[in-house]
C-alpha cells in the first residue's frame, strides 16, 4: 500500500514510527491518483511511503486537518474522474467542515477517526443500495467488539448510528453508483469518536454523545492508531464478504447488534430536527431485506425517516 500524507508526524502515529519516507511534489503525482492528491493536499511538499498491509487497501491518504469532507471529495471525483483504483482510504486527522448523514455537520476533533474510502467492485453485489451500509456499520461495530472492555457493547441505531450505553460513538455513510446491475463505485465515510467527545447541542435524535474511551479504563487500550488498524482490518473481510455473496451473513450481524428491534421507536421526517411532525410510531418487530423497520400493528414497512428510541 502507498500512502500519502502532508504529516509524517500524525501518520506515524496512526500507522507506525520509523517508516522510511521521501518527499513528493504534489504535481508530480499523476495517473490514477494525481486527482486524489491534488483535491486532499492543499501544500507544496507531501512525503510518501509504501507499507505491506496485505488487506484490499491499495492508497491511503493522510491529511492532518482536511479543510472540507473528504467523503464528499471521493463522491465528486468517483463522478468525474475516468476510474479511480479500487481499494482507496482516505483519512483526517481533524477537520472543520466534515459531514454526517444527510449532510449533516461531524465535529472532526484531534484522536478521532474520520475516514473515508473509494471501493470499486466491478461487479454485481447483492443489495448494494443498503450493502455498504451495513459492510460499513458492521464493520465499526466488530472493530469496536476487538477492544478490551468493549466486547459486544457496541449496538446499531436505525439506520447508520453506532451507540454505546445509549451514546452515540459512531456514524456511517454510504454512497454508490452503477451501470446497470454492475456497481462500479462505492464510497463509505465513517465518524467514529475514540480519545474525543464532541461538545454538540443534544436533540431526540442523539440524545447522548460519547467516545471509546470514556468507556475503557486504560488509554493504552484504545487509542486512533489501535482502532484505526483493527476498523481497516474489519473493512477489508466485510467487503471481501460482500463480494462473495454473503451480504445476509452481514444483514443478520447487523440486526443481531439492532438497538431497535424490540423498542418502542417514533419516526420523524429526515428533513431538519423537528419532532412536532411524526410520520409513524411503534415497536420495532423486525428489519427487513434492506434495511426497512416492520413495526407492530403498521402494515406499510418504515424504510426512510429519523428514528427516536422511546425510554
């Protein structure tokens, strides 16, 4: 794997120290990924380095403090460029203006995960419109379950939240295109708070934010360079998963680890944060082939809305 940074300093500290780097002028990375440089790095002078993951990974990007989503940044180039190279990670350091679902603002803090990456499968893959929202909750949820203290405490909010004890810790995003039934490009974009908590205005909707570590009793036992291995590592076998057809494989993680299948929920418009508007409430019997919320006693299934959790 290659990887890019305008940081040796921050990128030894997700990765490894000691890594042997060399400087690259920006403008003279060309090719298939002179885009991705040219939109992440806003200097003069990055260093780059070559490291054996033996995972799907291909490029990784690491920015210190990227000045807008680079989610939104792999979305606009996956749309113009002629082919971005499958198996791309994209991660910041911190950021100003990064996004969550629906555009929604993500406070990017300094010891959090802010990821993002370009997949191209090339092929047919089963459910691909909710698929990669699953492969990527699930994902954050596993690599939640590998720290010490944290086994199977992670659960999923309907439909991209990752909560713990009922805080919010992590969020996902999904996006893809296709042509015909081939999906050519799939870009996920994960939030996930682990040395940080985010001072957000609470609402019904995320009544309560969180990091990793307020729930670890040691620093050494979670921290952005350990989680970031362990998120890429579970990527990487989710995805090879999905790719092989083993998309309920993941559906059936996911609703095991569902927060809501059971609750007492009410449904809101996705639009804004109003809560006087509802569209439907109940109690969550089952999540279906894509992701839509069966709820007792409502004949239509819920497949689109902002879920609140009754107490």
């Amino acid at each position: 794997m290659i990887v890019y940074t305008d940081s040796i300093k921050y990128a030894e500290q997700v990765l490894s120290p000691g890594l042997s780097w060399k400087s690259v002028p920006p403008k003279s990375v060309n090719g298939e990924v002179g885009g991705v440089v040219a939109n992440l790095f806003h200097t003069d002078s990055i260093t780059a380095c070559t490291i054996d993951w033996n995972q799907i990974w291909n490029y990784l990007f690491i920015v210190k403090s990227a000045p807008e989503s680079q989610y939104n940044t792999l979305i606009r180039l996956a749309q113009t460029e002629k082919q971005l190279p499958d198996g791309i990670l994209c991660l910041a350091g911190s950021g100003s203006k990064l996004r969550g679902f629906k555009n929604r603002s993500w406070v990017g803090l300094e010891g959090n995960i802010h990821l993002s990456a370009f997949l191209a499968p090339g092929q047919k893959v089963d459910h691909f419109g909710v698929g990669f929202t699953i492969l990527s909750a699930v994902s954050v949820v596993e690599a939640i379950d590998f720290i010490e203290g944290l086994e199977k405490k992670a659960c999923v909010k309907w439909v991209n939240d990752i909560l713990i004890e009922n805080a919010k810790v992590s969020g996902v995003l999904a996006y893809t295109q296709s042509q015909g039934e081939i999906v050519t490009g799939a870009v996920l974009g994960i939030g996930l708070n682990v040395e940080s908590t985010p001072h957000v205005e609470r609402n019904p909707f995320v009544p309560g934010l969180a990091s990793l570590r307020d729930f670890v009793g040691s620093p050494d036992k979670c921290n952005q360079r350990l989680v970031f291995n362990l998120l890429a590592r579970c990527l990487d076998r989710n995805y090879r998963l999905l790719l092989s057809g083993e998309y309920h494989r993941l559906l059936d993680f996911y609703r095991r680890r569902s927060l809501v299948i059971g609750r007492e929920v009410n449904v809101y418009p996705d639009a804004g944060g109003d809560t006087s508007e509802e569209l439907v409430s109940g109690r969550v019997i089952s999540i279906g082939e894509n992701l839509e919320l069966y709820l007792e006693g409502v004949k239509t299934p819920v497949s689109k809305g902002r879920l609140v959790l009754k107490s």
